[in-house]
C-alpha cells in the first residue's frame, strides 16, 4: 500500500462466498466468523483498513439479520455480495428485495462482485473463457435483472457499486437503447418494469478496475466522474496482485481528467463509507483478502 501510495483499502472475502453454502445455519454461522474477523483485523489499524460484510444470501432472512448486526454491532458500512446465489439471480426468487430493502434502511451500500457464472457449464474450462468473460458477464446481468424489474426505482436510496467496471454495461449502451424496447422472442410477452432501462443502469456506481485507458474512459463517459471508483483485485493478478495497484493507477492518471481524479481515487467511494471526502488521498477499493 505504502509503495503505491495507498491510504485505505476495503476488505472482504473472496468468491465464492459463503451463499453457495445451502445450510442457513452454517453460513450464518460462517459469515458472523468473517465478519467479526474482517472488523477485528480492520481494527488494529483503522486508519488504514475498513470491512465490507458478508452475507449468507442461500437465505434473504439470514441475510438480513446479519446485515443487521453488522451494521449495529459492528459498524460495518457496506456488503460484498455474489453475482448470484447458487446460479440464481437475485430477481428470479421471494425475498431477495427485502435484503436489498434492510440494506437502503441501514444506510449500507452493496457492491456486487462476480462469482461462479450462472453460464459456466456451458461457457467450458477451455480457453480460460469462465473468468476472462464470463465472470464479469455474470455481473452485467446480475445488475440488469436488478434494474429493469424496478428495484432501484423501488428502493432510490439504495446504493450499489458494480465490479470490473459492471462488465459490458458500458460498451453496449447503444445497443440497450435500440433494442431495449424491442421485445420479439420465442412467442412470450416480454417488458420492462422502467421506462428508462439505460437510465437505471447509469444509477449504478462502476468500480474502474477494467485495466485498460480506453475502457476507463468509456466508464466514466458512461456513468460520469461521480459513479466511478478505483478498484484493484488485489491479491489476484500477476505479481501477487501489485500489478493490478500500478496498471490501475497507470490508467486512470491517463484516461480521467485532473479535476475528476480524486473522485475516482478517493473521494466517491469515502462519501459510500461515510469518510470525509475532501481527503486528498488515493483510495483503493480492495475488495478481496
């Protein structure tokens, strides 16, 4: 951190999480281990380090009690969860809104990271295809299922940040707004439950960890200054994760503008943990250990 000029990093758990755990009382368990853990190593030096909590999601009133307690009890600003729960997304089932609902009401933000892809069986092992596409894909639709059935209209305090730059959600803007309203397929009745479907994915807030100019640039161009955050996926990468800190760094100072860096680098993600914003320091989004 030190050698890069990182002040804070956020830490959480790595995927897969403990929602593909099927046991609620198990991964209750568990997830109130991680979460006392993350809170004691983070307070040791609480200048350095915050935690994101983790939430058995196998069960939406698990998770809302833990939510719960993490953020009572513990402090916690903010939750990590999975793209999906057991390959299923968080729209297709009851309950899953209420989590989202407790979370909003507690004043936590989500950040959703990939994990196992609902589409791995058929994406295949060859070619390393799973977690060069398919995981950040996983997260494109994970947050479009959120979006277009209503539940950030539902819940418009709800804060939710998207890893890997929320996979192709950038790059296809234009192909959402041609075709979003064009529902012919298969004979069913399709729709949205949003007039505006691109419209709610720019409510999103995008982590910027995509490693590529081009791409921040088109991030921000999508969402604006104000919903991107610099992100890393440290220790993951080559080099035992540091060069993911410089390559992300290297970027951004090349694709976002002087008086939006510290947006990016600091002060959007200290404004979601409840920091002063106007603290001219790097942040890194760290969000595995």
């Amino acid at each position: 951190m030190d050698a890069y000029g990182i002040e804070m990093q956020v830490i959480s758990v790595s995927p897969p999480n403990v929602d593909v755990i099927p046991d609620e009382e198990s991964a209750s368990k568990l997830a109130k281990a991680i979460n006392d853990g993350l809170v004691e190593a983070a307070s040791k030096y609480p200048d350095r380090f915050m935690a994101l909590a983790t939430l058995p999601m196998c069960s939406p009133g698990a998770a809302i009690d833990e939510a719960k307690r993490a953020s009572r009890d513990l402090g916690i600003k903010g939750a990590l969860i999975s793209s999906n729960a057991n390959k299923t997304f968080y729209d297709q089932q009851k309950g899953y809104e209420d989590v989202f609902r407790t979370l909003q009401d507690l004043g936590m933000f989500v950040f959703i990271h990939p994990t196992e892809p609902a589409a791995w069986d058929r994406v295949g092992e060859d070619y390393n295809l799973n977690l060069i596409y398919a995981w950040p894909f996983d997260t494109t639709l994970s947050a479009a299922r959120l979006a277009f059935s209503g539940l950030l209209r539902r819940l418009p305090k709800l804060r939710v940040v998207l890893a890997h730059g929320g996979g192709m959600i950038p790059f296809y803007a234009g192909r959402l707004s041609m075709l979003g309203h064009d529902m012919r397929g298969r004979g069913k009745e399709r729709g949205f439950a949003v007039r505006d479907p691109l419209g709610e994915l720019k409510r999103y807030y995008y982590d910027a960890a995509v490693f590529s100019a081009n791409s921040v640039r088109l991030l921000v161009d999508f969402a604006g200054a104000d919903h991107v955050i610099f992100g890393t996926d440290y220790p993951f990468g080559p080099e035992g994760g540091n060069a993911c800190y410089g390559e992300e760094l290297r970027v951004i100072e090349e694709a976002v503008d002087v008086q939006d860096r510290d947006k990016v680098l600091w002060s959007n993600a200290a404004v979601l943990l409840g920091l002063s914003s106007r603290r001219p320091a790097s942040f890194s989004a760290t969000y595995r250990t």
